[in-house]
C-alpha cells in the first residue's frame, strides 16, 4: 500500500517519549514538533534530543517523521536546519511555519549555501502568506526545493486577521477553499487542513468532514485520540463504497463503452470519482 496522508500527528521535539510513542500510533504521518510545541527557552535543548533520535535508525522504525523547524527567517529556524540535516533521513522531510514568499525566499538562499534534497510541508497561516500564494511570480519558486504540500494554519491566521472562531468554521471556509484551489494550480498534491483545538467531541469528527468535503488529503491533529476519528470522517461511507464499485465494475464490462450504472450514466468524471473513492478505502495510491 502507498503511503498515505490523512492524519499529521504532532508531538513535542524536547519530548522523546512523546515522539517514540507518536511514531507507535497509528497516525499516517508524524512531525516532531520543534517550534510552538517547545517553550522558546528549550530550543536548543529540544535540537539536540531531535538529533539523537533522528541518528538512531532503531528509533524510527522504519517510519520517516517530518521536523517542524522554526520559520527560516529566524535564527532558531537557521539553527534547526544546518544542526538537523546531517541527522535527518534523504531526502529530510520538513514543515516550515509561517510559509510566505519570503521565508521561501530564505530557504532557497540556504539551499544555495548548502545543498540537502528534502520534501516539504508549508504551513499557510497568515494573509501574507496567502497572497504570496496567490502571486505568479513568487508561487511558481515554493516548488523548487523539492517535493511541496500546503498546510492551513487556521489558529495564527485567524491571529493576524484579526478573526472571531465560528463554531461551524464559516470564518475560514475562503482560506480552506483558496488553499485547496491553489493546491490545484500549481499543480501540487491536495493540501493538509488545520488541527482542530478540541482534543476529544463531535466538533473533531465535524471538522474532518468538512476539511474532506472541500477537497483535503488529511489533518493535522493534536493529540493521539483525533487520529481514528480523522481517518473514520476520510473513509468512504459503506453507500458510496458500494456505489464506487458498482460503477468500476460496470465500466470494466463495458470495455470503454458507454454504460449505465447505480441509475446514471458512466463517463470518465463519473469514473474517476468512482476509483478515488476506492482509493480511500486503502486499495489504490492515496
């Protein structure tokens, strides 16, 4: 099975337990979290737990967790970087707080310095960041580090503009749809939503749903009892899976020819939404 990206779990850099037993659960990704889970006093010391655990090999498990760096455009994020790559795996999987033009601008000067493969998670969370995304001229550069996802940053975002937090998340429906579409534009994979605040309750399972009804690969979450609800709100209901492979099956018979199937016509967006419903199920790339 292909990896997959529904769930984002994030435990504490300064807090090894924490990070071994984040690797344990049966979240889809994990990111040690170097930035607004570690007081700014223990910065160096949560760096240097990381890279003990990132150069033993039987600590991972074979899994390859994601390092949240402070934003590049600080000197912690420029110490989290040339003191973590020697440790991180290749290509080293990074989260970038914060991500704007110009702290994409800043990682493009360090990987002039010092050239290091990596894949990336871009945490979109503040109107600045989403107008450089916006931009033509500066979202074609967020891909030239190397393999790129979006993430929203719902709570700073909702910060810096000043928002007041609606139950039912009204207030960040445009920010949701303007990653998702942007996503789509410049040609990279569906985006990472927002954690909930909530650890535990119906409001978890409601904001999973929505995040997946707009078009998002997963969540972030913030605590170990999210993970199952967030991927029970991503799985296909038992409805649409029976629909899903009433329509490929009827497709496979008919040979490329048109055909009707669970009461309506077969042509290939009809399909296609068929196959990615199944490829949520775990039997196809996701």
């Amino acid at each position: 099975m292909s990896e997959r990206y529904r769930t984002w779990l994030f435990a504490p850099a300064d807090r090894p337990d924490r990070c071994r037993k984040a690797l344990a659960s049966a979240a889809d990704q994990v990111i040690w979290d170097l930035e607004d889970a570690v007081a700014p006093g223990r910065a160096a010391e949560a760096r240097t737990a990381l890279a003990e655990l990132l150069a033993d090999p039987g600590t991972l498990g074979g899994r390859r967790p994601w390092v949240r760096i402070h934003s590049p455009l600080t000197d912690d994020g420029r110490r989290d970087l040339e003191e973590l790559a020697p440790y991180a795996a290749t290509p080293a999987r990074w989260v970038v707080p914060k991500a704007d033009g110009a702290s994409v601008a800043a990682l493009e000067e360090a990987a002039r310095r010092a050239p290091r493969p990596g894949e990336w998670l871009f945490v979109v969370e503040s109107a600045r960041g989403l107008w450089d995304l916006a931009d033509p001229g500066q979202a074609g550069r967020w891909h030239r580090l190397g393999p790129v996802r979006l993430a929203l940053g719902a709570m700073d975002l909702r910060l810096d503009l000043g928002m007041t937090p609606d139950p039912e998340e009204l207030d960040i429906l445009w920010a949701r749809t303007a990653l998702v579409w942007l996503s789509r534009v410049h040609g990279l994979p569906p985006p990472v939503d927002t954690p909930c605040p909530v650890l535990r309750g119906p409001e978890v399972a409601a904001s999973a749903r929505r995040a997946h009804a707009l078009g998002f690969a997963g969540k972030l979450v913030i605590h170990p009892a999210q993970v199952e609800v967030v991927h029970a709100a991503f799985a296909p209901s038992p409805e649409e899976e029976a629909w899903a492979r009433a329509v490929v099956a009827a497709a496979e018979r008919s040979g490329g020819s048109a055909v009707q199937a669970a009461g309506e016509m077969v042509d290939r967006p009809v399909l296609e939404r068929a196959r990615a419903i199944l490829d949520r199920t775990g039997e196809g790339p996701t």
